[in-house]
C-alpha cells in the first residue's frame, strides 16, 4: 500500500510546472481525506458522515457565511 508521502510526491510531481501553491494544497487535503477514510472504513464499523469526509474542508474558499440567513442571495429561489 502506498504511504501519505509517496501518494503526495507522485500527485504533485503530475503537476504542470505552472502549479501554484493553492494546487498543491488541494491535493494535499484530497489524498489526506482518502487515506482516512480509507483508514477508518478497513478498522471502523461506523458509517463515515458527509460532515466528517467534509469537515477539512469546511471554511476553505472565501464567500458569503451563510446564504440561508441573508434574503438577497435567494433572490430567484422561489423566495
């Protein structure tokens, strides 16, 4: 089986040389996600949530907070 290091190095050296650091933090958290998973499901009996699989995740990208608590980003909607 192939360790977080070696899925990481050959994920990135697949990168094209004009990469920037944001793709290889995405990757990152990708093969970081699938290695847990992975991790959990062989040892767990417990099904993994959408909010664990997620939660790396949760707060990344810059937007709005919260969409269901502000009227005008459901404008269309049926609102």
């Amino acid at each position: 089986m192939e360790t977080l290091k070696q899925a990481a190095i050959t994920a990135i050296s697949k990168l094209p040389e004009t990469a920037k650091i944001d793709d290889i933090i995405v990757i990152l958290y990708r093969i970081n996600s699938e290695k847990q998973v992975v991790n959990q499901t062989a040892t767990e009996t417990q099904p993994v949530s959408c909010y664990d699989l997620a939660k790396d995740y949760i707060g990344c990208i810059e937007g709005p907070e919260d969409l269901s608590t502000n009227k005008a980003y459901m404008e269309g909607f049926g609102l």
